[in-house]
C-alpha cells in the first residue's frame, strides 16, 4: 500500500481515496462531449484508519458541505481539461483540507485589561473630547 503524505507526521492510505470519473462542462473542444476528464474523488473521512480522532473530527467540519452524513468527503474537479490534472488537483485539495484539520490551533487564554489600562483609556477619551470642545464655536 502506498501512503501519501497529508501533513507532517500525518499519512493517508492511496486506497482509502477512490477516484470515479464524469463528462466535464466548460472547455476541452469536441473531447468534452465523449471523453471522462472530471474527477470525483470520495474519501470516508470517519472510517479512516490513517487518521486520528482530532483530525477526522476537525477534517469533517472544515469539510462543510463537501462532506456527507456518513462522513464521507466528496471533491468534484473539472478545472483541467485532462482527467490525469483532474486527478491530481482533486488529491491536492484532499490533502490541504487534511493538513488544515491536522494543524492544531493555538490554545488562546482569555485576558482582561488591567484597572489601570481602562483608566488609561477613559482619561484618553476624556482628553480627545476636551479637544473636540475647543474647535466649536461658541454657544451664544
């Protein structure tokens, strides 16, 4: 079996992504009408063995409507005229989604600013408003 690399340290099987092919619309002349160039990749996202829980779960929901109910993602590629390039950008896209649910976001801890800080600002207002005053005209 022949693993592609998805991300760093993280690999898919070649099997667990299947390939089925259409008629393309858009360009590519008279082969549009008789030649298979689309590419429909399908990868079970949920039942994957290469994957993680943490990634397949992040992977499914950066997947959006891309993916089904059963966990399955779908990519649709017509851009190419040939189905080799089809094929090639559909896998592409594939293992960008994976390497986005792989990247493990930064843990973020809430902050306030400090008493001072809102002093600081409230004085800054109070400043800038006096300012403001001085401009207008005088109030008869």
């Amino acid at each position: 079996m022949a693993r592609i690399e998805a991300a760093p340290g993280v690999f898919i099987e070649e099997e667990e992504a299947r390939f089925s092919y259409a008629r393309a619309s858009g360009p590519g002349g008279q082969n549009v009408n008789k030649v298979e160039t689309a590419a429909w990749l399908r990868f079970d996202a949920a039942n994957s063995t290469s994957l993680d829980e943490r990634v397949k779960r992040r992977l499914l929901a950066l997947a959006g409507t891309r993916a089904t109910k059963e966990g399955e993602i779908v990519i649709f590629a017509q851009n190419f005229r040939t189905q080799e390039m089809n094929r090639k950008d559909a896998l592409a896209r594939l293992l960008a989604l994976i390497e986005a649910a792989a990247h493990r976001p930064k843990f973020r801890v809430k902050t306030r600013p400090s008493l001072a800080a809102k002093k600081r600002r409230a004085d800054e207002k109070t400043a800038r408003g006096a300012v403001k005053k001085l401009r207008r005209a005088p109030q008869d």
